[in-house]
C-alpha cells in the first residue's frame, strides 16, 4: 500500500477520537475504519489494540492481499513491530 500525502492528510484529519463513556468501551482513535484502542489495564499496564472493520476501510488503503499494513513504534525504537 502507497497512498499519496495529499490522501494520508485527508484520512489523518478526517480521524476522531472516541473515549471511554461506560464500563463496556475503551477509548479509541477512529482512522479509515479502523478502530486503534490505548488504554490502561490495572494489571496488564498499557494495552493496544486494532480493529478492523473490512467494510469500512477503503480500498486504497489495503494492500494486494487485502490487508493493512500495521507499523509500530516505542520511544526512538522505530519499527519494533511491523505486519
């Protein structure tokens, strides 16, 4: 997947941030239908999640195979995951 920076632009300003209004949610960021949860588990710590919703992400936004490619980064470790 390759978007333009035009593109990537207009999805990032488009992304909206959801919180946490019961005990059933988590706060999330919204992003070309994409749902990326951060919150704080009194035992786990810091937890991360990502759900994908096939019918709400566009296709520009897949891969050939149909997927999203997913890459994160922790403090000036860039890349220390990467799907």
């Amino acid at each position: 997947m390759q978007i333009s920076q035009r593109l990537a632009d207009e999805f990032n300003r488009a992304a909206r941030f959801l919180p946490q209004v019961d005990g059933n949610t988590k706060p999330c960021v919204e992003i070309g239908g994409m749902y990326v949860f951060l919150y704080l588990h009194p035992v786990e710590g810091l937890c991360f999640s990502v759900d994908r919703v096939p019918s709400e992400i566009p296709e520009v936004l897949r891969s050939e195979d149909g997927t999203v490619p997913v890459r994160i980064d922790i403090d000036d470790e860039q890349h220390v995951f990467t799907v």
